[in-house]
C-alpha cells in the first residue's frame, strides 16, 4: 500500500492495518528461522510498511489532541 493510501485511511484503520502488518512481520520471522523464506525483502518491506504506519498513527494522534487543546481554550 502506498504511502498517499495510508494518509487517506482513519486512525481506526491504520490501527487495523497495523495489526495486519505485525501478523504479517510474525509469519515472516518464523518462517526465516524455519529455513522457509524463499523472499527476504518481503520481511524488509513489512517492517518499513510498519514503520510507516505507525508514524501516520503518531501523527494523526498528535493532530486530535491538539486540536482538542484549541477547543478547550476556545471554551475557556
């Protein structure tokens, strides 16, 4: 998924999409201990893919509470 694709998705989604990509870096690292890894760059992606995500979720955090912080000293 491209980086523009995540912007475009709610904080509710990229927590899913975050659960997905950990699954998905879980089956990945078990497989590369088993000897079973045919593709290691697709280990590579997922933890950037991760990366990625979370920093949105941060972001998209940060956003909330501030502006949460502009509407309580709005009020007061």
């Amino acid at each position: 998924m491209e980086l523009d694709e995540l912007r475009q998705l709610s904080e509710g989604d990229l927590r899913l999409k975050e659960r997905e990509t950990r699954e998905e870096i879980f089956r990945f690292r078990l497989k590369l201990r088993t000897n079973q890894l045919s593709n290691p760059s697709g280990y590579q992606k997922a933890r950037k893919q991760l990366a990625r995500i979370l920093t949105l979720i941060g972001k998209k955090s940060a956003e909330s509470s501030q502006a949460k912080a502009a509407e309580q000293a709005s009020d007061a």
